[in-house]
C-alpha cells in the first residue's frame, strides 16, 4: 500500500524475542516480516532472580540481526516492548539498557496491568464485537483482562507463564497444577467468564490448537478465530498436559521449540476453563503487538470495521477497478434489501459487502483456475474481524462467483464450516455477482444505472436505453439462474 513507511515492533518476552514488521499502523495492520528467536529470558528467573547469561546472549544476537533487518526494510518507526522475565529480574535494568544501545530506541517494560491491556486492544483490534475475557499466556506470566466491545476491564497479572511454572515446581506436573489452582483462587475476572468467551492469546496457545486442529482433521488451517466449545477444551487439554512427552515429539503439528511447554500451556487452560466456565474458546493470533498498534489509532480509525477495512485494501491492492467492487457491493445491497426473504442482519451485511470487495481478486488468473485461487487465496488471507464460518461464506461466494453454482469440486471441506443458511446466501450472492460481472465487464459507472431488484414477485433488471446492448443471451440466462434461487421469475426492462 502506498503511503507511510512501515512500522516496526520488537516484543521482548520470557520465552520469545519477536520482530514483526506492519505494512502501516491501521485498522488491520498486515505484517510483512515475522521473526522470533526461543531465547527462554524467563528460564529460572523465580528461583535464581537473575537472565541466565546464555539467554541475555542469545536475545542480543536475534535483537542485532532484527535492528538490521528494520535498516534494510525501511522501516519508519521501530516500538520495543519486554514482558515479565525482564520486568522482575534483578539484572533486568542492565539487561534492558544494552537492549536498548542495540535497538536504537527506548523500550517499555510493560506492567502486568499494562500487558493485560494491550492483550485486550489486539482483541478488539482482532475480533469483531469481542465480549468475554482475555487471557495472554506468555513464559512468565498470564495476563487476565475483561473486554466488552470496546471496553477494556482492569486486568490482572498471575506467575503462572509455561516457563515460570516449569521453574517453580521443579518441573512436576502435579505441582503446577496446584500452584496454577492457588494462583486462580483469587482472580476476580475469572466468575465474570461464564457462558462468555475465552480469548486465548500466546503462542503455548496456538500451538495447543494447531495440534487440535490436527487430531481433528480440521479444514482451515488459520489459527485466528478457531473456536473450541468449552467441553472440548477440557477433555482435550487433560490429555496433553497427561501424555508422555515422548508422545508429542512424534506429532508433526507442534514446533519442537514449543513441545516442552505444551504441557504447562494445556494445564493452565484447563484450569481457566474449569473455574471461569466460559461458553467457548476462541484462539487469537493478535495480542500484545497489535494492541499497541491499536493504540496508536485515532478514535475514528478505531471505530472502523477491520474487516471491511483488511478487504478494501485487498480491493485496491488486486482488483482491475477498485471503484466497481464498492458498486459492486451497493448493488447487492439493494438487490438483498429489496426481498424479505433476503433480509441481512448486520453480520450479514459486513459479509457480504466484504466479499464484494475480494470478489475480483484473481482475475490475473488463467479462467480455469480463478475459482480455485480465489477460495483459497481468501480463506487463508490476512483478515481480521471475521470467524471461520466467515471466511468459508467470503471463499464460498467468490468461488461461486468463477466457477458457477453447480460447481464444488475445490470447496467440500470449506462446506463442512458454513451453515445451511450461510451457503444459500452464499450461492445467492454469487449468481447475483455473475450478472453483475458479465454486464459490467468489471468496469465502473454501470452497476449504478441498472439496478436490480425484486419488485412485485419478479426479479428485474432494470437497464438504461444508452447501455441495452450489453444485455445478451448469456446476461439473461445468469438472471434466470439466479430467478431460479431465489423463487421468482426474471425479467430486463430497458428504462
């Protein structure tokens, strides 16, 4: 995208050092660059109250190559963060301040409450309407925070990270969890959990669902927005935090670098589970980084829909006229507003205009291909703001956009995360996009003069006299088509 530099931020944290790189600070920031160094700065810091040098060194040599790689990409403004392990050990100053010499900036040592924070704003940055309890578990420390929309509670930090609890029992896993279980006594936020949401943030986390995702053969592999009933959760978490880890080491799913802490992740879910009683768990893959990006917006940008915002740009950045696709989205938003049998709630209504805007994005394509491409160049795109049922109904609809109505060879697994519901209205919005691409060519300035609606039983087309030769045999029978769908008859009228 054209306009500002990128951005940088370096999150140091107990078990990772991370730099992600962000095309720019908006309302759905895309990363360009992601890299993470397993340096474990957090390693017995409980016991010992001091960095293990061995892990000072190694966060010094990945911040070296990450100040590097933020001179080589142009990077235009670069912010630091450093999480429990620098925040409570005895060296910890002296740690930051060569840290800082490195990076060429200052970096904040984040607060409990400040980290709970910014977990909270990578929800709300992340999720449409959140309404539940974050929870960021990092090496150090879990940070618990109550979001409702836009309202951020007062969060609370606990010492209960994967590596902090691997050193204060000694690595038993009975203890950890009696001293997960005492940790979690007094945590208010917890009993205003139930029949709500769980946002799991942490890459302990992600690692869990991926290895989820893998027993269950799941078809989307995107971590951001997997959903998990609360039920699940708890059966599936026993076993892991009780199998042998010898066991894990076989399954592919998990990163070798994440299998030692798997087990401490999975008990402290678990136990979260269990004494909040939420509805579900929603895995993010947004948090603390993008909180603070978050908090760089104003309050109109803040107030945008991410969604919308993530599938604009795509808009300008693949389609052959921008322009068309926001008519393209007006157009079907007069076309579902005029029949109620169509009517849209609000969800309805972003998804749908979301998938106006990406409906074009494969056209560079070869024709036989375009279908397949889009389905799965949109449901595994850098989108936030949507669920995975979602993201099938956007892949849906486009696919059936190319590759006609009768056509599922590339979707039966996308099938399985949509409703009933969500794949007539994604079959109607394909055929209505079909008439739309055929009469317009993709061009701008058409769609507008030739509304279609249904009026009085009939679905009609209503084409200006100056443009009645672009109305043929193969508009008329994409009409019928979609006449067909929706239970009404076609008809053109030239106005």
């Amino acid at each position: 995208m054209a306009g500002e530099a990128p951005v940088a931020v370096i999150d140091i944290g107990s078990n990772s050092v991370r730099l992600v790189v962000y095309e720019a600070v908006t309302r759905a920031p895309v990363p360009l660059f992601n890299e993470k160094a397993l340096c474990g700065l957090g390693r017995d810091v409980l016991s010992t109250g001091r960095l293990a040098e061995d892990a000072v060194q190694r966060a010094f040599s990945a911040l070296r190559r990450f100040r590097g790689l933020c001179d080589a990409m142009g990077v235009g403004q670069v912010y630091a963060l450093a999480t429990a392990a620098a925040r409570d050990a005895r060296n910890g100053p002296d740690f930051i301040a060569a840290c800082e010499a490195i990076c060429g900036t200052p970096i904040e040592i984040l607060s409990g409450r400040r980290e709970a924070e910014l977990a909270a704003y990578g929800i709300i940055s992340g999720v449409y309407a959140p309404d539940g309890v974050v929870g960021d578990l990092g090496g150090g420390s879990l940070e618990l925070v109550d979001v409702r929309g836009d309202d951020v509670g007062a969060g609370i930090t606990l010492p209960i990270g994967g590596l902090a609890l691997q050193d204060r029992s000694a690595k038993s896993l009975n203890k950890a969890d009696k001293i997960v279980r005492e940790a979690m006594r007094d945590a208010a936020v917890l009993p205003a959990m139930a029949g709500r949401t769980f946002y799991a943030v942490g890459g302990t986390w992600r690692a869990l669902a991926r290895l989820h995702m893998f027993q269950r053969g799941y078809p989307l592999h995107v971590m951001h927005g997997y959903r998990l009933p609360a039920k699940e959760v708890v059966d599936f978490t026993r076993i892991v935090h009780r199998a042998e880890s010898e066991a894990l080491a076989h399954i592919e799913a998990v990163s070798n670098a994440r299998r030692p802490l798997l087990a401490y992740g999975a008990l402290v879910l678990e136990n979260v589970v269990k004494a909040g009683r939420p509805a579900e768990v929603v895995i993010s893959a947004l948090g603390v980084r993008e909180g603070l990006l978050y908090g760089l917006l104003d309050a109109d940008q803040r107030a945008a829909d991410p969604l919308i915002v993530a599938a604009q740009e795509f808009n300008i950045l693949r389609s052959r006229s921008p322009r068309h696709c926001e008519e393209l989205a007006d157009w079907t938003g007069g076309f579902f507003a005029s029949s109620p049998v169509l009517e849209e709630d609000r969800e309805d209504m972003r998804l749908r205009q979301a998938a106006c805007l990406l409906s074009d994005n494969a056209w560079r394509a070869h024709p036989d291909y375009r279908g397949e491409q889009s389905l799965n160049v949109i449901a595994h795109a850098a989108l936030v703001g949507i669920d995975h049922p979602g993201r099938a109904f956007l892949a849906l609809a486009v696919y059936y956009r190319h590759m006609g109505l009768g056509e599922d060879e590339y979707a039966p697994r996308l099938l399985e995360l949509v409703s009933s519901g969500m794949l007539d209205r994604a079959r109607i919005l394909g055929a209505a996009m079909r008439v739309a691409y055929l009469l317009s060519a993709a061009m701008p300035g058409i769609l507008p003069r030739a509304p279609l609606a249904v009026e009085d039983g009939t679905l009609r087309l209503t084409v200006p006299a100056d443009l009645a030769s672009l109305v043929n045999e193969r508009v008329h029978s994409r009409l019928r088509q979609l006449a067909r769908l929706i239970g009404r008859e076609p008809a053109v009228t030239f106005a």
